[in-house]
C-alpha cells in the first residue's frame, strides 16, 4: 500500500493537470486507471488519439526528462510498462 502512495504522489507530480477522478477505485487502482486512461489516450478526441505505444514512448520520455530519482522514475516506467502489456493483451 505504501507503493501505491507513492505512485499517487508521483503521477500527481507529473502530470499536475490531471486528478485522479476514479472515485470509485480505490489505492493502487486509482493510479493504475489514471496510467491506462493516459496510455488509451481516453481525454482526446476519438479521431486525434494516438496508439498506446506512442503515448507510452511520450509518457517514459517526460518521465526520464523529470527531475525525479532515479529509482522513482524506474517506478513510474515498471507501472506505464504493465499497463501497456495488458491493454495489448486486451486487444
């Protein structure tokens, strides 16, 4: 549990203009539907959306370009990677 706060704090940090409005989720699952609605790219537009791994390319690209720790970083880029081999599993 103490992970998944920290992955909050973390996504809350670099993406500062997003909240994390899954009310309805709780934790660890918050972030992780923030993470896959980013990778689906789910707050544009139907036609301008771009494939889950360009979204992911630009997500790990803001992430090694942050002033974060590196261990955080590997963090952030472990969760956007699982999320990203189950939403090719989906398809």
């Amino acid at each position: 549990m103490k992970e998944s706060g920290k992955l909050s704090e973390l996504y809350k940090q670099l993406w500062n203009n997003r909240s994390l409005l899954f009310s309805n989720v709780k934790g660890e699952n918050t972030v992780n539907e923030a993470m896959r609605s980013e990778l689906k790219d789910e707050l544009t537009h139907p036609r301008t959306r771009k494939k889950p791994a360009e979204k992911y390319a630009m997500a790990v690209k803001r992430i090694l370009d942050s002033p974060l720790e590196d261990s955080d970083q590997l963090l952030m880029i472990r969760e956007f990677t699982i999320i990203l081999e189950e939403i090719k599993k989906e398809s």
